[in-house]
C-alpha cells in the first residue's frame, strides 16, 4: 500500500481508534499530544527492550514513537503488521531506523531536528573547556582529597584565543558551536559535503577546507556528522595521526564516527592531547581503556539533556505523529519528499526556542 492510500485509510478511521506504542517513557506533555490521537502504551521498562519485546510490543501498531537506541528494521516493520504509518524518532539521527525498508512499505519517519541545536551545542562547548582546562582531573582531585597547593606550573591546561575549531559537519549544530567558538576567540575551518551559507561563512569568518587539511590545522575538532556508511569511523587511526599533537578530539554526534580502539592508541603513544566524549561506538558500554587516561572526558550521552529540550523533542515526535494519524503531512520527516508528502511550515514555525544555525 502506498504512503498516500494509508494516510488516506487512516482519515476513515473513527477517532481514538489508532494504536500509538511508546518504546521508552518520553515527558508527559508529549504522552498527552499522543493521547488525543488515539490508544497509547507506553513501555513499563525503564530500560531499551529487547529484540523480542519489541516486536511483540508493536504488533497491531499505526505508529511507533521511537528512542535512538530502538533497532527499527523490515523486520520489525513486518512485525508492527501493515497498520503501521508512522515511525516517530525522538532524535535528530535516525541511523536506528532503516529508511530504506520503511520508504518501501511506505511508512512515513520523522525525527526532531532544531530544537536540541542550542542545548547540544551548549554541551559541545562545555566538553571543550572541560578537556583543554582540565577541569574534570582537577575536580578528581579535590574529591579524592589529595594534597595540593597553587603554584604557577601546577594542572596548566591550554587556552582557546587564536586557536583554531575544526568543525567536522556544519549542519545546524556544527554552525551553533562554531558561534560559541568565535565567542572564545576561536578561528573557524570546516568540512563537510554541504557548505554553509554565505552568511554563516561571513558571521563566523569560517573557510570550507579538506578533512585532512582540517586536521593538519585544528587545535580542537569537533564531530557533528550524521552516522552513515561513510562516516563510521571518520576519524580511524590514519586521521588520528593526522591531528596536531597538542589537538583535542571532541564527539557529540555518534559513538561510532570514531574507531574507539583507534582512539585508545592514539592516545597511548601521544598522537593527540586528548578527547572528549559523549557518545560511544558501543554503547552505552564504553571502552575500558579508555577510563585509564586523565585526559579524556566521559559524560553518558546528556548533549540535549535539559528538561526544555527533552520535552520539546517529545512533544515535537509526537506533533508529527498526530500530523501523520489526522491524515496531514509531518513536521519534520526523514523520507516524506520520496513518499510525496507535501512539505509543511518551516522548522521555525514548530520549535520552541531559537532555531540553531
């Protein structure tokens, strides 16, 4: 059946006769968005389900409100039966989904760009000054409540004036950070199959350039490139050495852009001056190796964790589920122009807060 013939079917339904399946607990104004539009589970388990429990938890479904850790395929697709319209993915990413077999069967899916762009950019700086200020082996080190004293050598770390961000992906985030950046007196070189604008190029003082001459250049590189066939491991033990010895690795986009255990090496023999992570190849488990070095900064994927942003995520995944029950295009979808949905009001128009980049 054509994305159109069910959009079209589900207009004939009576109201509050669709079967809406939460895979994890999302905030509550979006569980009462989703409530209006028809019958809602919600997973009970505070914790990813399983193969199994997922596909028996979608059977019979016409949407499926997805977390980024939900493997979303044909075969849970099949699962879900052929009521299933909608795969809403609570996340700007969708490398969980195979967009491929849901264009198929003509299942619409969606994601939540624009409103987390300020709250990840926010963490992606804070990791910065973190990992090039040694913020967290200072602080291991008043909590462990070992001996010290001031003194002009002691825990010296490295500033941001004049240096140079490499921002690896000039999508709205990447833009977002490199803002923050210019605030710190950071020079701005990026890369990327997509160019900024003009504008952007001009506000930021920003230069287009090759990833291997990014690398040769940046003090700090920042990832904020989708997960893709070509992106996973982006950054292997070849471009490792490529970086400047005295360069930090930043990550906030997803785990398996870098080779962790390239990672590990790179900074055993010193390659780099350190990274900062907050996502991982497998996660959540995270290379043990990893935890030996103090100059490398862990936080457990929290880059759009703040109560506004996780909400306005909800809410925005469930606006384009309603959207897709009531029979109208979504806000925010991955594959409606290959499904011929019409395309809808502008990011703007549907993200609270300001738009990043």
């Amino acid at each position: 059946m054509s994305s159109g013939s069910k959009v079209g079917a589900l207009r004939m339904r009576a109201e509050g006769t669709a079967r809406i399946v939460v895979t994890r607990r999302i905030p509550e104004p979006a569980i009462e968005l989703l409530r209006g539009a028809g019958e809602v589970w919600v997973s009970p388990h505070d914790r990813p389900l399983s193969t199994e429990e997922l596909h028996e938890a979608v059977s019979g479904a016409d949407v499926v409100v997805s977390l980024l850790h939900d493997r979303i395929d044909g075969a849970l697709m099949d699962a879900a039966g052929p009521r299933l319209v909608c795969v809403a993915n609570v996340a700007v990413g969708f490398d969980n989904i195979d967009i491929p077999a849901a264009t198929e069967r003509g299942i619409v899916v969606t994601n939540t760009p624009g409103v987390l762009t300020d709250a990840t950019a926010d963490l992606t700086f804070a990791l910065v000054l973190a990992v090039t200020r040694r913020l967290c082996e200072g602080e291991r080190v008043i909590r462990s409540k070992t001996p010290w004293s001031w003194q002009m050598f002691y825990m010296l770390g490295s500033g941001l004036a004049d240096k140079t961000l490499g921002v690896v992906g000039m999508g709205a985030i990447g833009v977002a950070v490199a803002r923050r950046a210019r605030a710190f007196g950071m020079n701005i070189v990026y890369s990327g199959p997509v160019r900024a604008t003009a504008e952007v190029e001009a506000e930021l003082g920003a230069r287009q350039v090759e990833l291997d001459e990014l690398l040769d250049q940046a003090h700090v590189v920042t990832l904020h490139c989708p997960l893709t066939d070509e992106t996973r491991h982006l950054m292997n033990a070849e471009r490792l050495r490529r970086m400047r010895k005295d360069a930090y690795l930043v990550n906030t986009s997803r785990g398996p852009v870098i080779d962790e255990a390239a990672l590990v090496e790179a900074l055993r023999a010193g390659e780099i001056a350190g990274a900062a992570l907050d996502v991982f190849e497998h996660e959540p488990a995270v290379s043990p190796a990893l935890l030996e070095f103090d100059n490398v900064v862990l936080v457990p994927h929290i880059g759009s964790a703040t109560v506004e942003t996780r909400t306005a995520m909800g809410v925005l995944a469930a606006r384009n589920a309603v959207a897709v029950l009531a029979g109208e295009p979504p806000w925010t979808t991955v594959n409606g122009a290959t499904l011929g949905l019409p395309a809808r009001a502008p990011e703007a128009e549907v993200a609270p807060g300001r738009p990043g980049g």
